[in-house]
C-alpha cells in the first residue's frame, strides 16, 4: 500500500488527479490513507489490508469522521504547534527576549 510521504494516481470522473499521502491510519477496523490532491484539498481513500486497490470514500459522513479522527489522533504537525498559550515558561522567555532587545536598542542609540 502507499505510505506516508509517497505520492499516487487516481482517476475521479474519468479525469486522473495526483495526490500526496499524508498518513495510513486504522479506523473502527478499517483502514484508510489520508491524502492531499494537487490543489491542496484532503481526500480519504480505504483499503483492505490484503488487497492493492484503494476506494475514494465517497460518504461526506465518513469521509468527515475519518478525518477528525485523524486530526485529533495522527496529525503530527498539529502536535509540534499545539502548546498552551497560557504557559509561563513561553511568557518568559519572550519577556527576556524583549528585555535584550531593549538593551541593544538602547545601546545603539549611545553610539549614534
């Protein structure tokens, strides 16, 4: 099956579009990849495990279910941006980053 990364040919309404897998999940027993067309909409496709062949799931309801689940449980990047806001330790940080910055304003000026 395609894996995560790879990219593949398939043929809706007789017109062949190219798609980008983003992720291969397991969802209530069955399996499904999560593409991205070309033009940078998400598709969801199913597969059996012993088989080749992939099917655009075309139930809006499933489709959209598959892909919350995805989002929620696979969707690494959403991992790496997902901190809270209200975190001191990023509040410090950006305090002391603003505190040099300060420095180096007020420094410049003495020279000129």
């Amino acid at each position: 099956m395609y894996s995560q990364g790879e990219s593949f040919y398939y043929a809706i309404d007789d017109d062949e579009y190219e798609f980008h897998v983003h992720d291969n999940i397991a969802y209530e027993d069955k399996y499904y990849i999560i593409a991205e067309a070309v033009d940078g909409d998400f598709y969801v496709f199913s597969y059996d495990e012993d088989e080749e062949e992939i099917e655009l799931v075309e139930d809006e309801n499933e489709s959209a279910e598959v892909m919350i689940y995805w989002q929620e449980e696979y969707d690494s990047d959403n991992d790496i941006l997902d901190f809270d806001d209200e975190d001191e330790y990023y509040d410090k940080d950006d305090k002391a980053i603003d505190i040099i910055d300060d420095l180096y304003e007020a420094d410049d000026k003495d020279y000129f």
